[in-house]
C-alpha cells in the first residue's frame, strides 16, 4: 500500500517539512508504505497530475497552505477524474478551521487531518494499511472505497474530519505532540541539495498577535537542547549553506536561545548561516554580547515591527517597547556582522497610509538589510478574521485572503503601497544602491516620500509593465535623481559607478560613468609594479598582472563622492580617488567587493 504526500511549495529551493516530519514520525517499520512528492506553484497542473499517476498512490495527501490551495483545489478536482477511487486527505493551516465547510464544497475529498499531523497520520496510514493494504488499487471499486470509510477505527482517530456516506464527522481534538520526541528529519541530506533547510526547536507563540495562527496555540513548547545541539551539529558537520529556523518567537525562552546561540558560535564551520525570527525588544544584554561575537554572516535576524503606531499595536494585541527595539536593532548593527530584516504590515487596523508612511519612516530610520512591506492576510482561524467585519476589511475571497481595503486604508492607497513595495524590492532590498539611496533620500521630506514619487516615476515611465533589466535600474534611477536633484547629476553618476563595480565587474562600462582614458597609462603601470600588487592582493598571487588586471576593477572618483557618502578616510583635497575592487574577497554579510585606495594623479 501507498501513501502519497504531496506539497506545492512556493519555489524549488523551499522544502515542505510538515511532510518529512510526518514521515518520520511513522518510523521505519512504515517507511515503505509512504512516499513524498515535492512540486512547485510554478508546475503546470498538467505536469503535477501526471506525476502524481505515476506514483500509483492508493491515498494521497495535501499539505495546504495560503500560496497553494487555490492550486491543489484545481489538482484533486481534475485528479478524482483520473482516479474517482483515490482516497484524497487534505492537512495544514488552511485546512484546519473550516474542514467541515470544506468537505461539503469538495465531495471528492475523503477527510482532513486537523491541526499538528503527526500523530493523526501515523493513526491515518494504519487504518489504511489495515482495509486497503491487502488490496491493489485496480481492485478497490467505489463501493468498497465507501465500506473503507465507515469502518468504526477511523472514527476513533483524533484529530480528523472526514465523509461517512451523506455524513460528515469530526472527531476530538488531537492532544499536542511532544516535540522533543519527533524524530530528525534530515538524516539523508539528499533531497535537500541546493534547497533551504527548514528547522524547528519550539511550538506555539506567548504572544497573541491577532492577525497571526500562532496566537492560538498558547502553549510554548520546546525541544530538548541536548537533542537541538546533537541535530545542529549534523548540519555543521555537513557544511549545509542555510538552517532556516521556523519558530515563531525563537527568543521567547532567553535559556533556550542562549544555549543555541551560544552552541553554533563556539562550533562555527565558516560555512552555514542560521536565520531566526525574534521579538528584539525582548533581546537581553547577554545576547546581544554573544550575537556581537559572531562570524559575520553566521546569523541573520528577521524581526516583525508591523507597525509604530500605538492605536494599531494595541488593537492587534502586540506590545512592544518600540524605543528598546529601537535600541537593539543600533547595537546589534554597530558590530556590522549580523544581516537584520524588518517586516512591515499594510492594512492592520487603525493605519491609514499617512500613519503608514510614518510607521516605514521609523523603521527605514532603523537601516535593516532587508526591509520586507507585506500587507495584512485575514487568515482562517485568527482573531483578525472573526473581527474583520467590525474593521470595515475586505480582502480577496481566494487565498491568501489579502486586504483589499479597510475603514482606514482605501483600495486605492493599497495600490500605491504595491508600487512603494516594488520599489523598495528592485532599489533597497536588492542592495544594489546602498551609497546612492542616502544621497538620493536628502532631495525628500523623507524615505516613504522617496519611494511613493519613484513609483509614480515608473509608472509614468511604463516600467511596471515593461520592467527594466537589472543593469538599466541604474539608469533608470539616476533618470529620476536627475528630475528631482539636477545639480547633484554629476555626483549621481559616480555614486552610481561605485555601486554597480562595488557588486559586479561589469563587462560592459556603464554609460553613464566618466571616461577613463586619462588614466589608461597610469592603471597599466600599477598592474606591471608585481611587487606591489602581490602585497594589496595575496590572493591574486598566481595570475599574471594581465590577468589581475582582469579580475579587479580600478574606477577613479572625484573628491566629492567620498565627502558626501561613500568613505569618510578619504582626504577632502579635489584630488581623484582611485579605487580598486577586490571581488575574490566579499563581505559575508553584503556580498560586495572589498576595496582598496590607490593612489592616482589627476589626469
């Protein structure tokens, strides 16, 4: 008999470790019975079901969530077509709270596994084994399939709704798992190459955020340190690039995180990178001492704010000491060694987009490395859904019931707030124009005003239908510098120059950047003096000038770039700055080039 479990992740490079889990918690004794099958949002539907016919599955599972039920709606409605005596379960957090509704929508579905799957899988995959293991599938007739169902075992698995005949049952809820014992998951790396490593150490959420599904399971529960220190040292002994930790709230317990933290610092491969999701405000001086020890790039930090206005905060039930998260975010980005990313929400009550611009002021103000602008999902099961009627929100019928508009955020201001976020994806995300940007930003009342009239010059301009490659978003932008900055123009294009040759050695000079030709003899003699050049660039040392010549860059800058922004050793004489850019050594948390002065005469 096989049980296939089947995901529609977003992207290749995401896993679904609900799946794996529920895998391993059935053990081995029932490993031949299960299979696993991973595909994209990006699939056609076509694809997906053919795959899935392969597999011979005799039941199927859907692992649901907002990005794919739409999709894995369309899959089982075509697949009990193909196979009207499948038996299909559907499970996950957009399944949980309307399993009922759900089954009387979807006649083709058998059930749905309500809440933590674990345990009701394992119960699910022998009532299976036990009515259909002795038979194949060519002999399981529809009327069979339905005796299966009304056997007296499945009403006595927790933790399920499923179709007896007319009938729908749901049974009693499934006590929550131990998660110090759930099993590993990764003990074979190999279907996880190139993808990212999802972990889990804690279950639940203290706080009760209430657009969130975390704040209904009050109760925090954690996985023993002995057993997490054992499983990160496999990742540390396997060199995996990212272990991407899903806890809600990874600080919430400051000995848990302690021990973790202090753990991966003192056995640091060089290699992997961890990525946790924290309240800061909560971060003690201790931990910020031993975050501020860390390789740079051994930990990234992803941190929700959602807003600063207060009326907004309350409403959602999120208290926080904004000025101590204020504080936190300065400390930890005074080491330089920790990429932090900040998330915004658009559309929570009380925010109107005068209040929003105001809140992504404050934030920006904070300088992340990543600055996320989501907006609100009324997601099934949450507070927010029970009282977004009394907010005036409305949002789309279809996952992932995003807000269209509210009492305070019109649906045209949500509009415009799309456009401000792809903007701050293309210009500030991208990290890309990080010596522009806060040149750019003084020509404004402020960061969000900069962003709103950027997205009016695009749309102006055609590009958001018509997006401009990566290499003319320079362009492109120093196009709009020039409408609101004309004087600085020529500062623009060398702010500009040093941003685009500090991530990339282009092949092809930019046009806006200035002629170098005055300085074409003075290069060459710096590449020919080998002494020199061995003792600025230890790693260049087995390649000819020639070569190195070709994998540096040298670009010389006036006087003015350093002065305004880019690096406050240089000298302040009008003399050119010349500039080498190291791209064999990189920063690990910005991935730009290292760089070195070389001295030059004004040609």
């Amino acid at each position: 008999m096989k049980f296939l479990l089947t995901a529609l992740n977003a992207k290749y490079i995401h896993s679904n470790p609900a799946l794996y889990s529920l895998r391993a918690y059935a053990g081995q004794e029932y490993a031949s019975h299960i299979a696993i099958a991973e595909y994209t949002i990006n699939h056609r539907v076509e694809s997906i079901l053919s795959d899935i016919y392969k597999h011979r599955p005799e039941v199927i599972a859907f692992s649901c969530y907002i990005w794919n039920f739409r999709m894995i709606r369309e899959i089982i409605t075509e697949l009990h077509k193909i196979m009207p005596t499948l038996p299909i379960w559907l499970g996950g957090p957009e399944v949980s709270f309307d399993a009922e509704k759900l089954l009387k929508e979807y006649p083709m579905i058998t059930g749905v596994m309500i809440g933590e799957g674990e345990k009701t899988f394992l119960s699910l995959l022998q009532y299976y084994l036990r009515t259909l293991g002795k038979e194949s599938p060519d002999k399981v007739t529809p009327e069979h399939s339905s005796d299966v169902l009304t056997q007296p075992f499945l009403c006595e698995i927790p933790g399920i709704a499923f179709r007896a005949g007319e009938n729908i049952t749901t049974t009693e809820a499934q006590e929550l798992t131990d998660i110090s014992t759930l099993p590993f998951l990764y003990e074979n790396l190999e279907p996880f190459q190139n993808r990212i490593i999802y972990y889990e150490t804690s279950r639940g959420c203290p706080y009760r955020c209430s657009y969130c599904l975390s704040s209904i399971d009050k109760k925090v529960r954690l996985r023993d340190a002995r057993i997490v220190k054992k499983e990160l040292q496999f990742f540390l002994d396997n060199r995996v690039t990212q272990v991407k930790f899903v806890d809600r709230t990874f600080n919430c317990s400051h000995r848990h995180a302690m021990e973790i933290w202090r753990y991966i610092h003192e056995h640091d491969n060089g290699v992997t990178n961890f990525h946790f999701e924290i309240a800061a405000d909560i971060v003690s001086e201790e931990q910020l001492e031993i975050l501020s020890e860390m390789r740079p790039g051994l930990v990234q930090l992803e941190i929700g704010v959602q807003s600063t206005n207060p009326a907004t905060l309350k409403e959602i039930n999120r208290f926080m000491d904004m000025e101590k998260l204020k504080y936190i975010v300065k400390r930890i980005h005074n080491t330089n060694n920790i990429h932090v990313h900040l998330d915004l929400i658009a559309g929570l009550p009380y925010e109107d987009y005068r209040s929003f611009g105001k809140s992504f002021d404050e934030v920006y103000a904070m300088r992340p490395q990543q600055l996320q602008l989501g907006f609100l999902k009324v997601l099934k099961g949450s507070p927010m859904y029970e009282k977004a009627g009394s907010y005036g929100i409305n949002y789309t019928s279809e996952p992932p019931y995003e807000v269209l508009y509210s009492k305070w955020m019109p649906y045209d201001k949500l509009c415009d707030l799309k456009r401000v976020e792809e903007m701050v994806e293309l210009y500030y995300n991208s990290n890309q124009f990080t010596h522009t940007l806060p040149v750019l930003e003084r020509a404004f009342e402020g960061a969000f005003a900069m962003y709103e009239r950027l997205a009016e010059y695009y749309e102006e301009s055609g590009y958001f239908l018509n997006s401009p490659s990566r290499v003319y978003r320079y362009e492109a932008l120093l196009q709009f510098a020039c409408l609101y900055d004309r004087e600085k123009e020529a500062l623009y294009k060398e702010l500009l120059t040093y941003d685009i040759y500090l991530r990339e050695n282009m092949k092809s000079r930019p046009g806006f950047s200035k002629d170098m030709t005055a300085y074409k003899e003075q290069l060459q003699d710096f590449y020919k003096h080998e002494e020199k050049l061995r003792e600025l660039l230890p790693l260049y040392t087995e390649y000819q000038p020639r070569q190195v010549a070709k994998m540096t860059h040298i670009e010389a800058f006036s006087y003015a770039v350093w002065e305004e922004s880019v690096d406050k050793r240089m000298s302040k004489s009008k003399a050119p700055v010349a500039v080498l850019f190291d791209y064999r050594q990189r920063s690990p948390l910005t991935n730009e080039a290292r760089i070195l002065l070389v001295p030059m005469e004004e040609g």
